[in-house]
C-alpha cells in the first residue's frame, strides 16, 4: 500500500479536527438547549409571560354596611381607574406633557405627579387615579380617541392614539348614602379598597371580597402593543359580605344632631354619646363632636370648618402639614372606645351598688354630712361646702354627697372595692367589636392604700373609658349582667343570605336582681328631685346621675383646670330600654353634669322613647299639666266656640269682625297646652296675620307662659314642670323675631339651677 504524502495526512487530521468541533460544538448547544428549558424554562416562560400578557387585577366590591332597618349606609358602585403605560410612552416629552395637561385637567390630579409616572419607562402600567365616577371616566375614554403626532428618532412622522399610551379598567368606589352619619363608627376605604378605621376596618376580611382578573394577550415588544389577535381572559370579581349594624340611623340621628347643638351651646372641646339597647348590650348610637367626626366621601378634608381656619392660618409650612396631619388623625378617631376620662360622681352608681350587694348599707342608715370630711389620713370637701345635713343613700345619691359615700366606700376596703371594680368591666376592654379600643387608667393594684379607695369611691383619681362606663351602668340597669357591647348584629352573603348572627353575651353576673331594682328605684328619684332633675322627660321615668370631675392640664400658660360634665341614664327605670353616656369634654361657662349634660339627655330620651314606641307612663301630676286635642269649632258662631273651648281649660282669642268662625288654629285634633290659646277667625283677611315670635328665654315658667298668652301663641314646655317654681327657660324651638301664625306651638326648654351641682369639691 503506497505511504500518504504529507498533504494527506494534513488534510485527513482537520477533517478530523473539524469533526470533532463539530461534535463537540453540537454537544455543547444540546446540554445548553436542555438546560435553558430543563433548568431556567420555567423562569423564561414566566418573562416571556410577563411582557405578552397583562394582568389586570378587577377590584371586587365591598359588601354593603346596612343599619338596624336594612338601610344602606355604606356600599360599593360601579368606577373606573386611570393608568398609564410608561413603556410605550418611551420618555417621550410631547406625548408626556400633552398626557399630563389633559388628565390633570380630566382628573383633578396633580400634573408634576402624572408627569413623574409616565416617566418611569421600566413600567407597563401605573395608576393615576382610581375611584373615577363613570361620567369622568367618559370623558377621558373621549380624549383616548383623539390622536398626537411627532417624529421619531429617524425623522418619520408617527401618529398614534392617546389609547396607545393610557388605560381605563373597572373599579369600585365606596359610597355613603349619608356622608356624616356614625363616620367614626363606619371608618372609611382607602384607595386600595382597604378598609381604615371603624367597621371598615374590622371586618375589613369580611368585607372584602375576591377580585376579579382581565388577563390580555400582548406581542413581545416594549411597548406592549396589543396583538392583531386578541386574546383575553376575564374572571369576575366576587363582592364581599354584607353588615346589619345595631345602629339605628333615626336613633343615630337624634343623637348626633343633639351632641352638634350641645358642642356649640358649651363650647367644649369635644362632646360624646352612646346609646346601649338595655337587655342586650347591642349598640342603637355613637357618636362624638370636636373629634370622631369627619366626611366619609372626602376623608382626608378637615371636616371642622374653624379648625381648618386655624390650621390654615399657620405660617411655616412644615408646621401647617404637621398641624393638618394631626387633626386629620383625630377627626377620624372614635372617642367613645379610644379615649379616658374621670368619671367623677357617676361612679357613686356602683359604689353604691357594691354596698348593697355586700350588705354594708342599710337603706335607713343615715350620716351627717358637714361639708367636710376625714378619712384614710386625708381631708375631703364636699361641693356643697356648708353640707348637705343628715342624709340616708338614697338621698346622698341625690345630692352626690362625697363624704357619705367616701366614709361608706372605706366599708370595702382595697380587695373588696378592686374586686367590684374589675366585675363592672373597668380591668378590661369591653370587647366591643371596634378597633382601637383601650382601657382604663387605673392604681397599680399591689400598692393600693385606703386613701386611693376614698378618692375613687365618688369617682376620682382614675380614668375610664366611655364604653366601659355605659357597659357597667348597663348592668345596674338591666338585673346585673355585664354584657358584651356590640354593633355588627349579623352578616349576610352576596345573596343576602344571613350567614352570622351576633348573640347577646353575658360576661358575668355584677348584682343582684334585688340590687338592680333598689338602684334603678334610687337613680329615678336622682333625676325626679335631685341633680339629674335636667334630664326628666314627663312619661318616661329617666333614672340616672350626674358626674364632674376636674382635668388638670399642664401648658404654657401653667396648670389649667379644666372639667369633664358627664351623665349617665336609662329609662323607663321600671323597666328599662335604652341605658345612654354622655360625656362633654371642659365646657366653657357652666360645667357641671346636672347644668349642661342633663338637658342634652332630655331631648334625646324624648326624641328615642317617642320613635320606640315606648307608652309613656304618667303621673296624676303630669295629666294636670298636659295638654290637650283641640276640639272643633269651625263653622259655630264665636259665642258658642268661646263657651265650648274654654269648658277644656282653653284660652280664646278672635280675629276678624265676623260672626261666624271660618278657621281655627291649632285645627281640630292638634295639641294645645291646657291654659294655652286657640285663634279663631271670623275673616279671610284676618287669617292671612303673623306675628312676631318673642324672646322667651331667661323666664320662669309662669313668665313665659303669660308672655306666650299674650302675644297670641301657644308654649310647650320641654323640662322637669313637677319643678315649676325653679325652672329657667334657656332655648327656644322658633327663634325669636321669627314671623308665625297666630296659635303657632313653640316648645321652650327650662332647666333648673337649683340643687343641681356634683362638683367634686
């Protein structure tokens, strides 16, 4: 066999040294190839996902908050959101601006925002504003249509859609039927749909529901242009359960229309009440002025309209952001549960009550009270500094004598009052179904000492919370049980389908049955005859108590003693339905409990009672004084209307100078005051007559009355009238100098200033 030549053997080594490249190079793409889709293919799938489809999340509606009657107060509509796509934009600043100008226009959002976010090019999709009302939304999808022009990078002429650049998806806003009403109680929704504060809050889980999805199918490229194939893919959101709440929006009402005047009457820093369905603990009102209070469709606006006057008025910026920030943060708290304050002599209903069930009072023991009194190393005042003289509980109670009840409240000594003030709930949160809720301030119990005890047996020294105080006052009236406050009463699907009630829970037994009906009978006659007699409502037997205590607060001007006016009440006290806090925060001017919390409870139990149903129960002595259905006399001559109307106690006034009477006012069948006025007319004429409304506040009742008479209307007196003599009238439902009809009814509210004081001395 002939040997190669040396160009063969050249030639045969790189055919092989290629063949093995070759090999090699194909076995290098394989385990590359296997590990790309082996090792890193889910990873690429997923980028690859990423850039050819959107997903767009769908917010589900919220489930609807109803109050006690299945009215909406809270639910959730139907919006639209805004976003942009900063990718497509690629840093264009014609198309920015021109982005920018139009939705800030459209949207009432900020242009330097809008601007800042279509410049972030590494995002497909940025949110400029949800929530958007569906009228505003067609309007920005009427900009989308237009078009813009301008060159790209090689000089061509592009003009695109504003849709190429910006978005419109579903959204859901919160709406509130009433944007006012139990604000604090209901919380808000922030723009994640998350719920703030409130229910919104704490069933903010239930409330929520799953979210829908819009997934779109996109090309490859960086601008995320839709593909000529459009592929999409929607999964509807679900909307979250619903809420029936125990608040009763004409309850709620009352309520808080009474706390809005009383904030303004005394000029307090704040005012608060609660109403607790007596048998039940479930919550009918809640409600605060001064903080607490605030526009649940515009959260972040200072709802005080003085306050932001102030805080606008404050010249360094930073100061004025800070100073906003703070008071949006107290707009939006619920001071009945986050809050403390002294009781003062409120607390005396469960001091009293410890005596009793603890056998160490007497209902016949009496004490003589001088105005002064030593006990556990100290020395205590009495407000009424000459004394209140020989006194029994009942009437101490009455006149929320200190030294009866802190020589009787020494009886308990350190473990028996701790153990009756940690039973009335003041150790614990209630466990109401709100966020936020505290406890009280109290003494380290291991180093109590008998002065701490007869500081605190009339209300002293310590701080409750409201809620903790109409629980424990709630329990005096309803038999002894401490129950659980609630406000939530049951949970319904999306088909409205009740899938949780609220049942009542009673967390221990506080008194006795016996103890209860003592103290409910002592607390009548508190409000019949003593310091609570402000609050009295003919018909409805008010029981309850007064309280004040000081607040001493450190500033630049030094110590300033401020106050705490509070009253706590139930009724009808033989068999009580609602137990009601009010709490008013230093009042200007007058402070006492019985001067300026007890008549705002008045108004509200009538107003309550009256919408409950709830058959008054009156007196002989309030018959005498009530009124009566005037009788017809339309058509009669005036000598025989005269002689019929007056047979029921009815004063007579003519207008006109016929012989016949052609109208009447009050009408047939509308009230009139014994002793009050009916108008007759004898002519056309005469009928078309106003008169002037007068002044009548500042007037005893007989002065008023006579006033009233003699101007041509009649008076309806809101007040304690077993208390004629004392009473002072202080409002008016017309104000003066109104023009009215001639027999017109105007309810004038009097109040007595006479034994009413409970200061603390």
């Amino acid at each position: 066999m002939a040997l190669k030549t040396s160009k063969q053997k050249f030639a045969s080594r790189a055919i092989f040294v290629l063949a093995l490249l070759c090999i090699v190079g194909l076995g290098a793409c394989i385990v590359s190839l296997a590990y790309v889709q082996l090792v890193k293919g889910g990873e690429y799938r997923e980028k690859a996902a990423q850039n050819q489809l959107q997903d767009t999340v769908v917010a589900a509606e919220r489930g609807i908050i109803y109050d006690a009657n299945m009215t909406p107060l809270a639910e959730s509509t139907g919006a639209k959101k805004i976003y942009v796509n900063p990718s497509a934009i690629d840093n264009n600043n014609l198309v920015i601006d021109r982005i920018s100008e139009r939705l800030s226009e459209l949207l009432g959002v900020d242009k330097e925002t809008i601007k800042e976010k279509c410049s972030r090019t590494g995002y497909n999709n940025i949110t400029i504003k949800g929530e958007v009302d569906i009228e505003t939304a067609n309007k920005v999808s009427e900009f989308l249509e237009e078009k813009i022009s301008f060159k790209d990078e090689k000089g061509n002429t592009v003009t695109k859609k504003y849709s190429y650049y910006i978005g419109i998806t579903p959204d859901v806003k919160r709406y509130y039927s009433k944007p006012y009403l139990a604000s604090s109680v209901l919380g808000y929704v922030g723009a994640d749909n998350v719920g703030f504060y409130g229910l919104e809050q704490e069933y903010n889980s239930v409330l929520t529901g799953v979210p829908g999805r819009i997934i779109t199918a996109k090309n490859g490229g960086t601008k995320s242009n839709s593909m000529p194939i459009e592929y999409k893919s929607v999964y509807d959101a679900k909307q979250g359960n619903s809420l029936v709440l125990t608040i009763d929006e004409y309850i709620q009402s009352y309520l808080e229309n009474a706390l809005s005047q009383a904030f303004v009457d005394t000029g307090c820093d704040s005012v608060l009440g609660i109403i607790m369905d007596t048998d039940t603990g479930a919550i009918l009102g809640m409600a605060s002025r001064g903080a607490g209070n605030f526009d649940l469709s515009d959260y972040y606006s200072i709802a005080d309209k003085n306050m932001l006057a102030k805080l606008e008025a404050i010249e360094d910026e930073e100061d004025r952001k800070k100073a906003i920030e703070n008071e949006r943060y107290e707009q939006w708290r619920n001071i009945c549960i986050s809050d403390t304050y002294e009781p003062g002599s409120v607390f005396k209903i469960f001091t009293a009550s410890a005596l009793l069930e603890e056998n160490l009072i007497t209902l016949d023991e009496t004490f003589t009270c001088t105005g002064n009194v030593k006990a556990a190393g100290s020395s205590y005042n009495c407000h009424k500094h000459e004394g209140h003289g020989t006194q029994n509980l009942t009437k101490a109670l009455m006149n929320s004598c200190n030294p009866f009840f802190i020589t009787r409240g020494l009886r308990l000594e350190i473990p028996g009052f701790n153990r009756y003030f940690e039973a009335f709930g003041f150790l614990d949160k209630t466990g109401i179904d709100l966020p936020g809720e505290r406890t009280s301030v109290y003494f380290d119990i291991d180093d109590m000492i008998l002065a701490n005890v007869a500081s605190a047996s009339f209300g002293q020294t310590f701080e409750v919370t409201p809620i903790q105080m109409i629980t424990a006052v709630n329990a005096v009236a309803n038999g002894g049980k401490l129950l659980v406050p609630y406000i939530v009463s049951k949970q319904l699907d999306n088909e409205g389908n009740v899938i949780k009630v609220t049942e009542p829970t009673v967390k221990r037994q506080v008194i006795s049955e016996k103890t209860s009906a003592t103290m409910r009978e002592m607390l009548e006659l508190v409000v019949k005859e003593g310091t609570g007699k402000n609050a009295y409502v003919a018909g409805y037997r008010v029981a309850g108590k007064t309280g004040t205590s000081e607040n001493l607060n450190t500033n630049e001007n030094g110590v300033t003693k401020e106050y705490w006016a509070s009253f706590a009440c139930f009724a009808p006290a033989n068999d009580p339905e609602i137990t009601m806090l009010l709490v008013i925060d230093n009042p200007r001017g007058a402070h006492g409990g019985g001067a300026v919390a007890a008549p705002v409870a008045s108004g509200i139990i009538e107003d309550v009672m009256q919408y409950l149903n709830v058959e008054p129960q009156y007196t002989q002595e309030e018959l005498e004084k009530f009124e009566i259905s005037a009788k017809d006399v339309v058509g009669k001559s005036v000598s025989e209307a005269r002689s019929i109307l007056s047979a029921d106690s009815v004063n007579v006034k003519v207008r006109g100078d016929g012989e016949t009477v052609i109208a009447q006012i009050p009408s047939a069948g509308q009230s009139v005051p014994k002793n009050g006025v009916v108008i007759l007319y004898t002519s056309a004429e005469a009928k078309n007559e106003t008169l002037e409304m007068p002044d009548l506040t500042g007037l005893s009742v007989n002065e008023a009355t006579n006033k009233a008479l003699a101007a041509g209307i009649n008076i309806k007196i809101s007040g304690n009238s077993l208390l004629t003599s004392e009473l002072v009238s202080y409002k008016q439902s017309i104000a003066k100098g109104t023009q009215v009809e001639y027999g017109t009814v105007v309810t004038v509210s009097f109040k007595s200033n006479t034994g009413i004081s409970d200061d603390e001395g």
